[in-house]
C-alpha cells in the first residue's frame, strides 16, 4: 500500500513501470523544511523542478509554502501553468536564452541567478524592454564539494557553474550589476554539492561567502542582504544511509551562518535553501513487472540471478549514469521461500542497462511478478528517455482527488506525460493522447 492504495490495483489499471508518489508525504516534507529552516533564519525554501515536476506536484509544494527553483524555459513553463506566482520562484541555469530571460522577466520571477558576466547583460535588457527592475543574485563558487559526509576544499573550482570567489570574478559581477538601472542585486548564491548528510561542508562555504560578502561591502560599500545556500540534502536510498534529521540540519546551517557573520563583524543576512531531491525522493516508489528469470555462474561457484524487468536506464539512468544504489522488494505478494542474490536489470540493449547492483530477492521469484524500488521520486522521471523506443514510464501520485490535468499532444513525437487523477490517485500518465484534446 502507498498512500492509502494497493500499488497491484495501481499495475494494473495503468501498465509499469510505473512511479507513484505518495502526495501527502512530498506535503509533509515540504511543511518539515519550511519550517525548519525557516527557524533558522530562512525567508525562502525553493523546491528543486529538475527532481520531478507537473503541474500537481508545483501546486502542491507551493500550497505548502515553498518557492520553486527552475533551470530551463520548460520548468519555468509548468511552474507557470500551475499558477505558482512569480515571486514565488527562482531561476537558475549557467546559459539560459535571451527567450528564458524574457519569459522570466515578463512573468516577474523573482529571482534570477547570474551565472557569467554575459548573462548580466542579458537579464538587463530583458528588463529593461519590460520596463522593470530585476531582481538577481550572483552565482559564486567558493571551492567546495561536498557529498554524503565527505566534502573537499580547494582555492579555485573548474566546473560550468558560477563565478569564482576567490578570483574576483564574483566581485566584478557585483560591480556591473550595480551600474546598471534595470538590475537590482539582492544577495548571493551558493551550492555545494548534492546528496548531503551533515553540516560540515557547509561550515568551510559559508565562511567563504561571508568573506566575500565583507569584501564587497568594504570595497563597494554594498551590503548582501540575502545568502541562499542551495542546499542538496541527502536522502535514505539503503538501509546503511544516515542523512542529518531535517531540523538538525538547519538548525545547525543557521548556527554555522550566524557565527561566520559574527566572526566578520557583518549582520546576519536573510537566508534561502535548495533542498533539491530531499523532499520527493523519498515520496516516490517505481514499479515493475518481472520478465525473465535467469541465474548465472559466478566465480567460486556463486549464483547470481539477474532478474529483467520491462524498464530499465530509460527511466532510471542514475544507476548506470552515476552508480546510484537503491533498495528493492517484492510488492505484490508475500513470500516465504529463502533469499537469493539478484541484480535487477532492464530490457534496453545495453550491458550497463542496471536498476538495482545488488539485492536479494525471494528465491521463489516468477515472471510477473511486481517490484518496487524505493526512494525514485528524484531525478528518474525527470530524467527518463525513450530510448530503445520504450514507452515513457507511467507516473501516479497517491492522495488527494483533484480534478484532471492534461499536457498537450507534441505533434513531433509521442504523447507527452499528462497528469490524471483516479481512485484518490494523481496519475501523471504517458498515454497516446488525440491532437485536439484540451485541458
């Protein structure tokens, strides 16, 4: 059962694989990080779109208090149909369009995040033409990476985003933002990594930050008077993961924040957070249907059973992408029979094509059976293909009722997702849709 309905009954009405989210635990989440950080100082919590976004989904976490961080025109676009206002959001992205920055503008974004000099002068004309007054915040790398409970600390970065603190490079974009009349600067942002399970990375950075923020007001006398933090919160994908609780982890970013500040003799700015995966992975479950069935020989003797399922890379690429591990268990019946070593593996024509590295599964396991792999809700439908020409993974959300939601038919290719809701099931659904059809 996930939020209240029998994934079997879900399998069958709608095919797999199939992710479904579970509405009320993305709510919860959302409420959790609003509100814990927002006792630690924080005026905005920004949903990350990359992870999974539609038009529910922005509702819902927007209901809930969030903003909603958006990296490309098309997030933008979704944001916008669910009617998620423009203060409401920031944007991120290291090229975005003269179009993305104009659509941005238009609808009153209220942030947009500069990520080269070139960028600065693009968001000053979009403005400009619109007759409005920007709001931006400059993208700085301060040289750490951090990811679980490990992080490095290096004077320069060599990655695409931002613009080196150490450099002066973040300093002079500064500088020209505050020669021009259409831009207004409001604080600085930075991100250090992604899937992270304690505050120690964040202590080196937010020193950084804060040093670079005395500099530019001692040198420009302008003061920041926003740090948003990004964020990258880690998420349980095994048993063995240990991410910090939600308000732990704030409580000791603020702490961090507030003693750099004080160590630097500046006020304490307002702050913002990225959370990114945290609040919908651990929402999302995908299911399978077993295929074939085949043990192999390993050296020693050992069995290991590869178990094929009708999906595969297609709609979760972070395994052969990023060797991401997951947990995995059989969901539509309970079995007694003993456990056997398996590794779940897609039906794409690739040998890299694994969802689950390894797992142990009944050794009764049969075609047809149903499997459930854990903690999808992030970036696996956002980041799904149709490669080998499969069909797009299915998408339902369990929980509230709510009227139908449908995305228009792309005349260049398939259907896209579309969102339907059935049985107290939010279906974000790939079905073959008629060109006509309307919302």
């Amino acid at each position: 059962m996930l939020g209240g309905v029998d994934v079997r009954d879900l399998a069958q009405e709608f095919g797999t694989p199939l992710f479904v989210l579970d509405e009320a635990d993305v709510r919860w989440r959302a409420r959790a990080f609003r509100d814990a950080y927002a006792e630690a100082g924080a005026s905005w919590v920004f949903y990350a779109a990359k992870a999974f976004l539609s038009v529910a989904v922005a509702r819902w976490v927007h209901e809930e208090g969030l903003g909603i961080d958006v990296a490309s025109g098309g997030e933008l676009a979704v944001a916008m149909r669910a009617g998620v206002p423009g203060e409401a959001l920031l944007m991120h992205g290291n090229n975005k369009s003269m179009a993305e920055l104009q659509t941005a503008v238009e609808y009153g974004v209220g942030r947009i995040v500069i990520d080269s000099f070139e960028e600065i002068a693009r968001v000053a004309e979009a403005a400009a033409q619109a007759g409005v007054v920007q709001q931006v915040l400059v993208r700085a790398t301060v040289g750490v990476e951090a990811h679980t409970h490990e992080y490095i600390a290096t004077a320069h970065e060599d990655q695409k985003f931002g613009l080196s603190a150490s450099g002066g490079a973040a300093e002079e974009a500064v500088r020209r933002i505050a020669k021009l009349p259409s831009l207004t600067l409001v604080g600085l942002h930075s991100h250090i990594g992604s899937q992270i399970f304690d505050a120690a990375g964040f202590e080196v950075a937010a020193a950084r930050v804060v040093a670079l923020a005395q500099r530019i007001y001692d040198e420009q006398g302008i003061e920041i008077e926003e740090l948003n933090l990004g964020g990258g919160m880690g998420i349980a994908y095994l048993d063995s993961d240990d991410p910090l609780d939600v308000q732990e982890m704030a409580g000791q970013i603020g702490d961090i924040v507030a003693k750099a500040c004080a160590e630097s003799g500046i006020a304490t700015p307002r702050l913002a957070f990225e959370p990114g995966r945290a609040i919908v992975g651990p929402a999302g479950v995908t299911l399978y249907e077993v295929g074939t069935v085949k043990p192999v020989e390993l050296d020693h003797g050992q069995i290991r059973t590869y178990v094929s399922v009708d999906g595969g890379m297609s709609d979760n690429i972070r395994t052969a992408l990023y060797g991401a591990d997951y947990t995995v268990t059989l969901a539509s019946r309970v079995s007694q029979a003993e456990p056997m070593l398996c590794r779940v593996v897609g039906k794409h024509c690739e040998s890299g094509d694994v969802v689950v590295r390894d797992a142990w599964l009944p050794g009764d396991l049969t075609p047809g059976d149903l499997l459930a792999v854990a903690a999808t809700g992030a970036y696996c439908r956002s980041m799904a293909s149709n490669y080998n020409f499969l069909p797009p993974g299915r998408s339902s959300g369990c929980g509230r009722r709510r009227p139908r939601d449908r995305a228009p038919r792309d005349d260049r290719g398939p259907a896209r997702p579309r969102c339907r809701h059935l049985k107290g099931c939010a279906l974000f659904s790939a079905v073959r849709s008629r060109s006509d059809e309307k919302e």
